[in-house]
C-alpha cells in the first residue's frame, strides 16, 4: 500500500510537531479554540492507532470508542472509588485496553474471521460496552456521567498544559508508529495488507503480527482516552459512543487514505479541522447552548455525506479498497518485496488448488514435521518459530499440504 | 407464562421480518446492510406523514411500504453500485461503509427533519381472548401481518421461476450468469424487496408502541444480531434465530431485566460469530 513513499518523514514529523506546538500561541487566548486544537489532537492519535490496526493490518475495529471509554472508565472510577492516583490508573487503564485489542485480535485471526466479521464482533463489543456504561449505575453514573475535575492531576486542569501533554502523547504514537513501520514489523504489516496467504507462505508469522498491531494500536487508544476522561472535566458514554469516536476516526482515515503515514499527520489536520470542530457541541460543555442540537444533527448529516461519498466514489485515497494483490501497479516498489510478491503469486492459484484438492490430507498431516519448501525459496529469512506458532488455521495447512 | 411465551415468538416473528431484509441482501448482493432500520425507518415516518395528512391507515401503511421500497430502489441503483462493481472482500467492506455512511446521511436528516414525527397505530378493539388467555390485538395483527409475508416469501422463493433464479444466484452468482441470469436486475429486485419487508416491520412495530426517527439504529442492530445467529446466509435460519432470541428476550425481560437481557443477546451474537460462524442453523437457503 505504502509502496515506495518515504513512510513517516522524520523531518514532516518534526515540522508537524512545531506546527502544533506554535498552537497555543496563537490561539491561546480563546478557551474555545483550545479545546478544538485538542480535541483535534485527541483525534488525530486515535487516527493513528486506528491507522496501526486497520490501515496496516486489515483489522477492522469499531471499538476504537469502546476500548477508549474502557481505558477511561477503569482509571476514573479506580481512582475515585479506591482512591488511587491517576498515574497509577491511567496505566491500569492503558493494560485493559491492550488486554482487550490483543484478545479481539488473537480470537479473531485464530478463528479465521474475515474483515466484516471481525467488524460485527467488535461492533458487538461496543454495543457491550455502552450497556454496561448504562447500568452499572452505582459505578458509572449511567447516562449522567463522571466529573472529573476535583481528581484530575494537575497537568491536565490547564488549557495549554494539557494540550501539550497530548501533544506528547501524539508525537510518540508517531513516533512509535515511524520507528515500527521501519522495523521488520512494518515489512510483515505490508504484507498481510497486501496478501494475507502470500504472508504467511512466505514465513511471516501473521497471527503475531495482527496481534501486535491490534495490542499497540489499542495501547494508544487507551493511552488517549484515559487522557481525555481527565482532560474533559467529564465523562459520559456519549464521550466514547460508536458515533462521536469510531465513525469520525474511520471518516478520518477514509479521508486521509488509509495505510499512509499521510493519514497520521496530514488526514487528521486536514479532517479534524472540519469535523472534531463540530464536535464540540457534543464534547460534553455543561451549558451548551440549545442551539448546539441544530449543529449536532447537520454534523451528522455532513459526516455521513462525506463517509458514504468518499466510500462510494473512491477517489483519491480509498487505496485500501483495493484489497487484491498489488503487483505491479505501483512503479517505485523496493526491490526485495517485489520479488516476494511475484515469486508467491506465481505459486499461489497452484497452492489454492493443491489444498483444495489435498485438504482432507490436512488431517493426517497434523504429526507431520513442519518445514514449508517456501520459506527457503524466496531470500527473506523465515521466523526462527513462525511456521510451529502459526501451526493452526488455513494458512499452515496450505504449509502443511506442501510439506506433506 | 405462555403469555410470555407467545409474546416472544411475536417479537421474534418481527425480528425475523427485520432480519431476513439483511439475510437477503447479503446472500444474494454480498453487502451487509448497515442501513437496513434506516430503511424500515423511512418507511414508517412516511406511513406517519400520510396518515397525519388524514389519508386512511391502509392506504397509509401500504404507501408507507412502498416508500421504503423506492428508497430501496434509489439505492440500490445509485449508492451501491461501486459496491456491486468490485467483487469478494473488498464489495462487503466498501458495501459496509456505504451503507454506515447512507445510516448517518438519513438519521440526521429525519432527525433534523421530521424529529417531532412518530407513527402510532391504534387499533379499535385493543385485546380479545382466546381460551382464557388475553391477547392484544397489536400482537395479533403483528404476528399475522409477519406469517403472511414469510408465507409469500417462501412461495415466491419456493414456487416461482423468478424464487428459483434467486436461489441460484446465492448459491453462486458467477454460475447463475453463465446460465444466462443477469444478476444485476434481481439483486435490485430483491433490496426493494428486503427494504419493503423492512417498512412492514416497521408498520407492525407501529402497532405496538411508536417509530420514532431515532430508532433506525437500534433495529438495524437487532436486525443484524437476529441475521448473524442465524447464519448470514440462511434464511430458513433466519426465521427460527428470530423467533428463539424473541423468545429468550421475552422471558429474559420479564425475569431479569432489560438490561441483562440485551447483553445477553449481545453476548450471543457475538459468541455465534466465533463458534460457529456460519450460524446456528446454516442449511441450504
């Protein structure tokens, strides 16, 4: 997807953090524009982290909201009910929402689920979620909600200190998101993109590799909603709902076009300025003015608009739609992975049908030693232990049947 | 108790008629509808507006169904169509976000719109009884107006030429047209259709309480929990899901609470999925 595009630009990188740190100082002033530039930040580093798990690895999450809220609800109600400090519980919180992402992840590619299954599942898990929010009244308050302003650590009480804490926050997602889409990490989540099958015959361990995209992805997402139960003085389930956090972050990335390192800079910029500005109406502002009902619903309107257009007309960006191999189409493709595509797309269709034709073989192959002929035919060094921890599912039985 | 239990298999019944709309669509277009209670929204809003401008129930309920199923139509033939474009993985994921997108475009619009509109039909003899047991007449009409259209469905789809050519196309779309189907035309034929099952859904919710323009999402998703338990691509499945989870959901509420009940079903979707993904009663549709 990311074929010959520099990934994450260590100097856009920086000009993008400059940029965002010389925003205080011009709109500091205005507690108004504040909270949209944070919010905006907010955005952009679930962005990213949605970025990491459906962008990279094809995992579709509508839970970014719900594991969020998760991460959120655990730190504020530990730290009110228990007492303990925030810098204890926003890690608890960050745990949960990695525990959570990872076993999604690990549950789903285990069981073979496809994209729109793994989409039902975690849509299922948010609809969970937001019931639980509601009813467990004496912990979470229900539809009213949490204040959090009494508990909140300092840092984040003021406008401008907590902007640049989730400033923070943002450049080490890109950071982190840079250095691991340089490693090999980056070279296995361009592969599963690609071709999951052509992966994992080529001795990339894809069970690992969605699961660590999920578990980081979903750090971050815990990481910024715990951030955000303290920095809104606030929190309601609306704060986490499918709409206000799930739809925007996917519009985002539509719009940003998904897989790019574009999407984690330029998309949330571009997008949030539109879109997170008016959110702000259903940011919970004690207050609010009746007429922010109106601006709700139009918000509604226009990003449904925008998600249904960008989807439907698939223009500029919509290059993750494109879910077949991309071989050739893309002319600065790096040598060694061309190679890789072509040399496995040659013996793909014959692998397909010789597992076809051999499947009931599988079982019998099950005592088998596995050792996949691929792996030494094509220069990329296969995973010391990749072929025995992948040993289940479709594709070791592809592996199987050729060993067999 | 068999109060309970026929209230159940009324709700089911309804669910059921959700449902197979997005068992249909899916089987045959390979697009899940996420917009499907949208659909049935529209359509009772409709049926609401006539009604208020003095029309008569009937003629209201029937117009309201049809709207549904020329917004079926406008759909099919406009939105979905780079959806149908493009084949496999890729169609279900852009079909998804299609459809998640027209969910939103109509929510906000009939919220913005019409959000003081809600159809409520009352009906004039509110419950008779039948060997000692009390039943409302909304339940009555509801179950009879969901029987009907599974009746006509499966005759249709049993009995007909057109049924068979349907079939054949869910069970493999690429061979049905080399037998000389054109699968366009009848996967058009069959949204209008689904979004007209919808509307009735929505005219038999009607009976009971009130179709507001906000409940678009919650029936598309327990439309969607009653199609996946059933295995997306079934429809007998379809049926019977419907009918046990309103039966669970019936006895769940009345036992512990709606709250639980709800996660209980949720935690049923959700476990269907993994266990056993193409449903619980996956046979040949």
């Amino acid at each position: 997807m990311t074929h010959g595009r520099p990934r994450a630009d260590p100097i856009a990188l920086a000009a993008t953090a400059v940029v965002l740190a010389l925003v205080p100082l011009v709109a500091g002033d205005s507690g108004h524009y504040m909270r949209i530039a944070t919010l905006m930040l907010i955005y952009m580093v679930y962005a990213v982290a949605f970025n990491i798990i459906f962008g990279h690895t094809r995992q579709l999450f509508l839970c970014v909201g719900a594991l969020a809220g998760a991460s959120g609800y655990v730190s504020v109600v530990l730290t009110l009910k228990l007492g303990w400090s925030p810098w204890l519980t926003i890690p608890l919180g960050i745990a949960l929402a990695m525990l959570l992402g990872g076993v999604f992840s690990y549950v789903s590619v285990r069981r073979g689920l496809g994209v729109i299954f793994v989409g039902i599942v975690t849509l299922v898990f948010s609809m969970i979620f937001h019931n639980l929010v509601l009813g467990l009244r004496e912990l979470t308050n229900g539809e009213t909600g949490i204040e959090t302003k009494g508990i909140a650590p300092g840092m984040l009480t003021s406008a401008p200190a907590s902007y640049y804490v989730l400033l923070g926050v943002l450049v080490l997602s890109l950071v982190l998101y840079h250095l691991l889409l340089r490693s090999r990490a980056g070279k296995a989540f361009q592969a599963i993109a690609d071709d999951e099958l052509a992966a994992a015959l080529a001795g990339i361990d894809v069970t690992f590799y969605k699961v660590l995209a999920a578990t980081i992805g979903s750090a971050l997402i815990g990481a910024v909603g715990a951030l955000y139960a303290y920095y809104g003085g606030f929190i309601s389930p609306t704060v986490y709902s499918l709409v206000s956090v799930d739809i925007v972050v996917l519009v985002t990335l539509l719009l940003g076009g998904m897989g790019t390192a574009a999407v984690a800079i330029a998309a949330p910029l571009r997008s949030a300025a539109v879109i997170p500005s008016a959110c702000r109406s259903d940011a919970p502002a004690p207050g609010a003015r009746p007429s922010h009902r109106r601006v709700r619903q139009g918000r509604k309107v226009l990003q449904g608009n925008v998600g249904a257009r960008a989807a439907s007309a698939r223009p500029f960006s919509l290059r993750v739609l494109h879910l077949g191999p991309q071989l050739d189409r893309d002319a600065e493709v790096p040598q060694r992975p061309v190679q890789l595509h072509v040399g496995v797309a040659q013996h793909r269709l014959d692998l397909r049908r010789l597992a076809l034709r051999h499947r009931r073989l599988d079982q019998g192959a099950r005592g088998l030693h596995l050792r996949d002929p691929l792996l030494h035919a094509h220069r990329i060094p296969p995973h010391r232990s990749s072929a025995r921890r992948n040993s289940c599912g479709r594709w070791s039985m592809m592996r199987r049947v050729l060993s067999s | 108790m068999l109060a309970i239990l026929l209230d159940g298999i009324v709700q089911g019944l309804q669910l059921s008629l959700m449902a197979v709309g997005i068992t249909l669509i899916f089987g045959l277009g390979g697009v899940l509808n996420l917009a499907h209670g949208q659909f049935a929204v529209v359509g009772g809003i409709a049926a609401a507006l006539l009604l208020g401008e003095g029309l008569n129930p009937w003629a209201a309920c029937g117009l309201g169904v049809l709207t549904a199923g020329v917004f079926g139509l406008v759909v099919d033939r406009t939105l979905l169509l780079p959806a149908y474009r493009s084949a496999g993985e890729e169609r279900l994921l852009l079909g998804l976000l299609i459809t998640l997108g027209l969910s939103f475009v109509v929510n906000g619009f009939l919220d913005y719109r019409y959000a003081d509109v809600a159809l409520t039909l009352s009906l004039p003899v509110p419950s008779f009884s039948v060997g000692g047991i009390t039943i409302r007449t909304a339940s009555a009409v509801a179950a009879l107006i969901a029987l009907v259209a599974f009746a006509l469905l499966y005759a249709f789809l049993r009995g007909t030429l057109l049924g068979k050519v349907i079939r054949s196309i869910i069970q493999n779309e690429v061979g049905a047209g080399l037998c000389g189907i054109n699968p366009a035309r009848i996967r058009t034929l069959i949204v209008v259709l689904s979004a007209m099952m919808a509307g009735l859904g929505a005219i038999a919710q009607g009976l009971f309480s009130s179709v507001g323009t906000e409940m678009g999402n919650e029936l598309t998703s327990f439309a969607l929990i009653v199609a996946v338990v059933g295995g997306v691509r079934s429809i007998n499945g379809t049926l019977v899901a419907g009918v046990l989870l309103g039966i669970v959901n019936a006895f769940a509420s009345y036992y512990v609470g709606a709250y639980l009940t709800l996660l209980i079903l949720l935690a049923t979707a959700a476990f269907t999925i993994l266990l056993r993904p193409q449903g619980l009663f996956a046979h040949r549709t």
